[in-house]
C-alpha cells in the first residue's frame, strides 16, 4: 500500500494550488504554503490539513465555491490524490452553508476522478433518507465510478471511515440501492455491493442472508461470486443458512486427516507449514467450503481464534484431495504476537474438523523481540 507521502505531498499541493488557482481562487496562498505543514503527519491529517487550506484559499459563500472547483474540474490536471481533500471541503462548506443536493450533485462530478465515498457520510449522517435520493439515482448512471458511489458511500461500516449508526441499526433503507447495483454489468461495482452485503452480515446476518437469497432466486451468471463474497465472513463464522445458500453442507461426510505440521518451531518472520487430506465418504459430490484457523496466543496465556481463506472445492464420492499450505507469520502493524504455544485448525463448511500445536519463537534477530515476549515494532511504519 502506498504510504501517505505518496498519496499527497508537498508536489500534490503545489499542484493543487495551481488548479485553483487557474479556476478562479488565485493566490491559492493557503495551498501552496500546505505543503511544508505535511512532514511526519499520517494519512487522515494530510487530508484535514489540505482540506483546510482549500477552504481558506476558496470563497466563503457556497454557490461561489462551487464554481471555482467546477472550473476546476474543466482540467484534466484536477485528477488523482489531489481530489480527496477537495472532496471533504465540499462537504463541509456545504453543510455549514444548508445547501445538500447540489453538493452531492457536484460530488457525483467528482468522484469519477478518485471517489467521494467518505464526502457523502457526511450527508447520509445529517440526513439520511434525504440523502438517500440522489443515491437511488447515482445507481442509474453511465458511469461506473458514479453507480459505485452509491453502494460504496452508504456502507454501514466502510473501512477508515465513521460508521453510519442509522445504518448499522437498520441496513433496509439502503437495500433498494443493493438490489439495483447486484447485476451490474461491471464487476468493481459488484463487488462494492458484495462488501456492502458483508458489511449488513456482521450486525443483522438473518438479513444478509435473506437478501442473498432472493438475488440467488433469479439470478445473473455473476451473482453466485458476488453472494459468496457478501456472505464471506458468516461461511468463516459457520452459519449453517449462509453455507447452506452457498451448496455447503455443515453435515458432508468426510475424513479429514490433518492438519499435520510440518514446522512445528516457527521463527517470527518465517512460515506456518501443514498439510491436510480431506476424502469424500459419501454417495453424491462434496461442495466444500475450507478455511483454517490460526489460534494465537494472547498476553495472558489464553487462545483466540482467527480465520483464514483456503479454498472452495468439490469433490466426487471417492475422491481424495490433499495440499499443503504456508502461512506467513510476519511481523505486522496490526497484529501484536506473543510467543508460546499456538494452535492450527481446519475448517470444512464452517464446521472444526481436528487442529495441531505449534510453537511460535523470537525473531533470529533477538533486537526485533520486545521483553515481554511479544513483537517490538518500533522499527515499523507504515502511512495509516
């Protein structure tokens, strides 16, 4: 993942400023001194710094904003990183000043050049069925990037973004804009509208579940990959109505052999080696779903489990399949490790099926383990 001095830097603003300042809010003096504010600041507070300096450098009252970054949006050079921010000024400026949808309506000419998914919570938070509208609409358009916005921007829970309360409360209201992008003929909007579904699952999974179905009942040739991706983390969770939707029996019969582990010592940084055998022993075709579950160590000593993606795979009565799988315990910003006895499990249908120990060490490098038995990351960075 680029870092935040990739994404928006002293020569985006330089750049940013020229726009502006060509579309009518010339000096752009907030903006071209922005860059020097941006050393050593992560990725969210380069975007409030930018945003502030648009809104300084452009005019107070709304309609004579708007013009200045529609004149903008004339260039081809208003494109890209720079956006963002101009972006989460829009919203801002506009909700200050009671306008609503001629803001969104100059959002949706905006976010084909990098999307406003973040500038419309602020209006779906201060008005939600309002807001909801023109995102009926936006599912209608010619542009790929504006029908995306609609399911993307209305995320209950989307990631580095506030989530939207009324939605994780009740995801309904938003369903309507779900059931008009599921057979979208481009596959980055359906798969918005599959990381929406997966989003409604983890707070109303009977929910999720039904909607699946009924897109299951009439289906597009695309609609089974968008339901498995949208039903994602209740087939990890073993929710028998999800796997069920999906052709995965909870009940297959099936020997499992395994996990045997290979590397029963695995240094921080290094790989988590097993092997498994799964053999069909019923009379009509296993349809299986197979995830593993690493159980990490925690501080205290105790196991908390987290699932992991293996494969999907069918297989014929009789039929013997077996694979090896590496997983990589490297050091993350996300992760806190604490070394000691792990555990390893297979997972067929959502359903545990036998797990194996292993042991998790320090680092070769003795300086990168911190005195408490865990990962020290100071050497880390990373931009957000």
């Amino acid at each position: 993942m680029p870092t935040a001095d990739e994404l928006i830097n002293p020569r985006t603003t330089d750049l940013l400023a020229s726009v502006m300042a060509a579309a009518g809010a010339a000096p752009a003096t907030a903006l071209r001194g922005c860059g020097a504010l941006l050393e050593g600041l992560a990725f969210s507070r380069r975007v409030t710094a930018v945003k502030e300096a648009v809104l300084a450098d452009l005019p107070d009252a709304y309609p004579a904003f708007a013009e200045v970054v529609r004149t903008a949006l004339s260039r081809s050079d208003f494109t890209g990183w720079m956006t963002f921010p101009v972006n989460a000024a829009v919203a801002e400026r506009a909700l200050a000043c009671d306008v609503f949808e001629p803001a969104l309506d100059l959002l949706t000419a905006l976010t084909p050049r990098l999307t406003a998914e973040m500038a419309v919570r602020p209006f779906l938070r201060e008005d939600l069925h309002r807001a909801l509208r023109p995102a009926l609409a936006w599912t209608g358009h010619p542009d790929p990037h504006v029908r995306r916005l609609a399911s993307e921007g209305t995320r209950p829970r989307l990631p580095w973004a506030p989530r939207l309360t009324a939605l994780v409360t009740d995801p309904t209201p938003a369903l309507p804009l779900l059931d008009a992008l599921h057979q979208d003929p481009s596959e980055y909007v359906r798969r918005s509208v599959a990381n929406h579904l997966n989003d409604i699952s983890h707070d109303h999974p009977d929910t999720a579940v039904a909607t699946a179905a009924r897109w299951l009942a009439r289906p597009a040739p695309t609609t089974p990959a968008l339901v498995r991706h949208g039903l994602r983390t209740l087939v990890k969770a073993g929710r028998p109505d999800a796997l069920a939707l999906l052709g995965h029996d909870p009940d297959i019969r099936v020997q499992v052999v395994g996990p045997d582990v290979h590397t029963p010592e695995v240094r921080l940084g290094e790989h988590l080696v097993f092997g498994h055998e799964i053999t069909n022993t019923g009379t009509r075709d296993a349809h299986l779903a197979l995830d593993y579950v690493i159980h990490h160590r925690k501080a205290n000593g105790a196991l908390t489990p987290k699932v992991f993606k293996l494969t999907t795979r069918t297989l014929a009565p009789g039929e013997r399949w077996s694979a090896v799988r590496r997983h990589s315990f490297r050091e993350l910003t996300t992760r806190r490790y604490h070394f000691g006895v792990h555990r390893v499990q297979l997972q067929v249908n959502g359903r545990p099926r036998g797990f194996s120990a292993f042991t998790l060490g320090p680092p070769s490098d003795p300086a990168l383990a911190a005195p408490d038995g865990s990962t020290d990351h100071r050497h880390e960075g990373g931009a957000r």
